[in-house]
C-alpha cells in the first residue's frame, strides 16, 4: 500500500514539477530547445524540444536501478510515479494534442477537449514571453466549456 502510495504521490507531484520547468526553465534558460516547439511544423519528426524527454529520463533510470539494488525500494517507486506521468505525458502532448503519432485523431472527451484548448492558447504565443497554462494533465476549468 505504501508504494502505491508514493508512486500516486509522486505522479501527482510531478505535474507541479512540470508546470514549473515548462514556465521557469523552458520559457526561461533553455528556450532555445523549446523554442522550436512553437514554431510552424516542417517535415522533421523531432525537435530540440524531445531532449526534455531525455532530461526526465535519466533520473527515473538511476532511480530504477537504485531503487531495485537489495531488493524494491522506495526509490523504484519514486522512477515508476515519474516513468508514467512521463508516459502519460507523452500520449497526451505528443499523440494526442500534437498529432505527432497519428494514433487519436478524433475525440468527444471533454477532459481531452480541454486539455487540447489549454494547450492551443499556450501556443498561441510564439515567443517565451507571455504563455499560459503551462501544466499538461490538469487545466484550469474554463477550458472544459469553452
């Protein structure tokens, strides 16, 4: 029980951590990786943007890797929280919102809807200055009905 209790934990602090990193460290000292993430799409599939990808992975893998040395620790589950958020993640901005993997073109979910909404307005500024709603999984509400 408790582990599952730290992986929810820590799947739901990460959306606090991404948040962050999206509006201090993206839109901040490293815009030049995400930058062209708002820009007009060509034929390439990546971005400088996917290396947030890697930045998220290493520490789930040494977490896994320490996590499991004796036996399964807590640290395993720290990875597997920040391993799903980071799947998760991945489903929504990539495939779902970005259509980057032509996997769910279409959708009546509101709770999709919305995030799709939160996400178009974030994007509506091309530069790091003035964005908004800089979470992934939860979105202010007044996106659900717009």
């Amino acid at each position: 029980m408790i582990s599952f209790l730290i992986f929810l934990g820590v799947f739901l602090f990460m959306e606090c951590v991404t948040w962050m990193t999206h509006k201090y460290i993206m839109h901040g000292l490293m815009w030049y990786f995400h930058a062209d993430h708002h820009q007009p799409k060509y034929a390439n599939i990546f971005e400088r943007n996917d290396i947030f990808f890697v930045i998220f992975a290493v520490p789930s893998i040494v977490l896994f890797y320490f996590g499991v040395q004796g036996g399964m620790n807590y640290l395993f589950f720290i990875g597997l929280g920040i391993t799903f958020y980071g799947l998760c993640y991945f489903t929504i901005h990539d495939v779902l919102i970005h259509q980057r993997f032509k996997w769910f073109k279409n959708t009546n979910n509101k709770y999709l809807i919305g995030l799709r909404k939160a996400h178009k307005i974030h994007h509506k500024h091309l530069g790091k200055q003035h964005g908004e709603c800089f979470g992934m999984l939860f979105v202010p509400f007044k996106y659900y009905n717009m």
